[in-house]
C-alpha cells in the first residue's frame, strides 16, 4: 500500500499518525489506516496541521450529532441492490478512477 505513496506522503503520514496518537487507536481498521489519512492529507495538500485539524473536526461533529452516528455504517436494503445496482465512479486529483 504504502508504494504508492511519495517520500513526501510518506513523511506527512508518519507526522500525522504522531499528531494523532492520543485518539487514533480508538478508531476502527478503516478510519486509522493510511489509506484513509492520506485522503486527510491530500485534502489539505500535505499540511499536517491543517489536515490534522479538519480530522479532529470531523471526528467531533461525528461525536456530537446522533442522527449521523445513526446513519453511518447503514447496509444497503438487498432488494434495492438487486433491483437498482450502482457503483461509485469518479477521478481523485491525481486521475485515478475510484
């Protein structure tokens, strides 16, 4: 995974990871992995301050707002995804489809 960061992403993904130390480990595989914080990071175009402060916003309006807790990690009805299927589709800064 890591391979296809740069030197420089790899740099901000360790600082942030530090920045980050005191809640990080109260999150889920997903939100910790570095797959996740590189988007933080490109976000805020490598600025780990920056990053690390929309990170600790986000995590604080999660905290604070019921009805989002209740919809997060909602599965999808079957019969809707057997009857109306869809894919997410688009380009990320660098081009990549995802």
């Amino acid at each position: 995974m890591t391979s296809q960061f740069t030197p420089e992403e790899r740099s901000a993904l360790k600082e942030i990871r530090e920045s980050l130390s005191d809640i990080i480990d109260t999150f889920d595989e997903y939100d910790s992995s570095d797959k996740n914080l590189i988007r933080w990071l490109r976000a805020r175009e490598l600025n780990v301050k920056k990053a690390e402060h929309m990170f600790r916003k986000s995590v604080k309006y999660r905290e604070d707002n019921e009805d989002f807790r209740q919809l997060q990690y909602q599965p999808f009805p079957e019969h809707m995804l057997e009857e109306y299927p869809f894919r997410f589709l688009g380009y990320d800064k660098q081009g990549v489809i995802g």
